[in-house]
C-alpha cells in the first residue's frame, strides 16, 4: 500500500513539476523561419512547357514513317526529369533522354515518330512522366492516313 501511495506521489509530482514552463515560449523564431524555409522548397516542382502540345502531319500515304520533334523547356523552379514516355500504341514511338536532369530555364527535346498505320483521320497521344506537380503531361500527333492505292 505504502509504495502505491508513494508511486502516485512520484507520478503527481512530475506532471505538476513537467508542465509549468509553457512550451511554445520555447521555440526559438530563427528555427520557426528555417523550417518554414524547408518547407516550402519542398513544395517547388519543375514544370515542362511545350513550344507546342500537338502537331498534325497533313496527309501521309499508308505505311509512310514520319517524325516530329517537340521542344519543352523546363519553366519551374525545380530539376526536371523525365522517368517515362509511352504512347497509346505501338505504331507511335517516343525518344528521349531518360532520367536526364534539366535544369530550370533549360530545354529538351522529345522525337516522336509515327509509322503510318491506320485510314483515315488518325490521332495518336504521347503521355510524359515527369516530375512534375502532375506528373503527367500529354502531347499528340495527327496525320491523315490516305488508303493504299493497290488495295483497290
């Protein structure tokens, strides 16, 4: 009996004796400013901005390999990287420098080359992984598949 009254005596005196001083009269300003410093450069993410975000290549013959070049640059404040780029279908082929660093200001370029499948009014779409705020930004190709002539 005599040590559970003395435990509680224990217990009584450390939370009465811990909790006079007010904490937040602790905190120093400078750590306050420093950390929300740190924060906020954790939330800078680097954009990708395309000079152009679609491209048509008119009228193309059935099976005729073409290829255009899109430039981006890098207008946030943050290194750009580009982890991936992958197309709606294998007839679509994107070409990039994977997992290349681009500084902020600096430019890229992405090739994409189509080889013709389809009739008609075709349109194709490039998703980039990037990291970005989205992480995810889309570029498209269009062409207009004219039908082989000796298919007639």
């Amino acid at each position: 009996m005599k040590k559970a009254i003395l435990m509680f005596a224990a217990v009584g005196a450390m939370l009465f004796t811990g909790c006079k001083d007010n904490a937040s009269d602790k905190v120093k300003a400078e750590n306050v400013e420093a950390s929300a410093e740190r924060d906020a450069k954790e939330t800078v993410y680097p954009e990708i901005t395309f000079e152009e975000t679609e491209f048509d290549f008119g009228n193309i013959a059935k099976g005729t390999n073409v290829e255009h070049v899109f430039k981006f640059e890098n207008t946030g404040n943050a290194p750009l990287v580009i982890t991936n780029a992958s197309s709606s279908c294998g007839c679509t082929v994107p070409e990039y420098h994977k997992n290349e660093t681009i500084a902020p200001g600096e430019t890229g370029e992405m090739l994409v080359k189509f080889n013709g499948s389809g009739n008609g009014q075709v349109t194709k779409t490039v998703t980039v992984s990037a990291n970005t705020e989205s992480g995810k930004e889309q570029i498209k190709i269009k062409a207009f598949v004219e039908a082989d002539e000796t298919a007639s």
